[in-house]
C-alpha cells in the first residue's frame, strides 16, 4: 500500500529522507504541499530531504533578510528578492530552497517572475542558509551555480564564493565589496538576541546611515 503524503508527519527540527523520487513525483509533491509552508526540501539525483525548521531558524531568517535589504537600498543597487523561493533544474536533476535568495546582478531577468527555473532563468546571485537546525546542502548550490552562499551557524556567518564549480570561503562578499559583512551581521544578530529585534534593526539602520 502507497502512502499519501498528507498521513507523513515531519516535526519541527527533523528532517526525512525518501529514495528513488523521479522529478515527476518531485513536481507533483511540491504542487501538493504548496508554496505557503512550513517544510523546506533538497532534491538531488532521485534522493529527497523534506525538513521542518524550528521557530528560532525563522526568525534568524528574516533577520538576515532585512540586514540584506537595509545595506543594498542604501548603496542604491536594485534587486529582487525571492525569499525561500524553489530553485530547480530539470536537466541537473537538482533542486533546494534556501532560507532567502536575493538577485542582484541578474535582478534585471526576473522582474515580474514569480517562480524560478533554472532551466532558463539565472541562479540568485545570493542564496542564504540559516544551518541550526538542518545541514547546507553544498553540492546543490554548486551543481546550480550559485555564485555566492552564505551560511549562518551558532559559531556565525560563513561566506563561501564558487571558483570553479566549488566553494572556496571567503571573508568578504563580491555583492558588498569593501563592507566588513561577517563581523557587521554576526554583531546585530547577536543584538537581536540580547535587545531585540526593533532595537537592533534601528541600530543596524544608525550604523549604516554613519558609515556608508
């Protein structure tokens, strides 16, 4: 007897592997499940993770989201952002929904979209991962070309550059040239833990306002 996916409970902070979906069944699960969820999937070469984060990932994720868009409205760089949006490719037999994704360079290509294939469209040129409750999957965002990854764990923020087809880490970003990225944001998240969100956006705001 074939299970419905609806009887398949994945709870907060866990995560379950399936073998030997085509992209077939890959398509029809993320049409059942739908975009407005809570459940995060990685799909590579027929293996699919399906992972529920906990609440604490959430919020770490908007607070990276709007770090982003605080720093490029103020550098006046046009983008769009596509938050957990699915990026896939058919022929790779590759797809990930990273925490938040951001087009810069590309933002041009995607105006108007509201869904991405990697088929024809162009990576984001920023995908973000809030890893505390789940691994990065390198391999996907490298097999997609994702040009710039970064991965926030409880140690903090970690670039990583793709050179070649892999990921190489580095201590700047290529979209915030001459910006001190990692200790700017692991500073005003850890704010946000100690004084809260409000008060650490609006110092985050000061800051950017003084310095660039």
């Amino acid at each position: 007897m074939l299970l419905e996916l609806q009887q398949i409970i994945v709870k907060p902070g866990q995560q379950m592997l399936l073998k030997d979906i085509s992209w077939q069944q890959l398509e029809n699960i993320l049409e059942e499940i739908g975009e407005k969820r809570a459940a995060r999937i990685s799909y590579s070469d027929g293996w699919l993770e399906i992972m529920v984060p906990l609440p604490e990932h959430e919020k770490d994720k908007e607070i990276f989201g709007e770090l982003v868009r605080i720093l490029l409205d103020k550098l006046e760089i046009d983008f769009e952002p596509f938050g957990s949006t699915t990026l896939k490719n058919e022929r790779m037999r590759q797809a990930v929904e990273p925490d938040t994704s951001f087009y810069i360079q590309n933002q041009a290509a995607v105006i108007g979209k509201n869904r991405i294939d990697l088929n024809i469209d162009p990576p984001p040129d920023l995908a973000i991962e809030i890893d505390i409750t789940s691994r990065t999957r390198f391999e996907n965002y490298e097999i997609l070309g994702v040009p710039e990854l970064w991965r926030y764990q409880q140690q903090g923020l970690e670039i990583f550059l793709l050179q070649e087809r892999k990921y190489v880490k580095s201590q700047s970003s290529p979209n915030f040239p001459n910006i001190p990225i990692v200790e700017l944001v692991n500073e005003y998240v850890q704010q946000c833990l100690k004084i809260g969100r409000s008060q650490a956006i609006r110092n985050f705001r000061n800051w950017v306002k003084d310095n660039l």
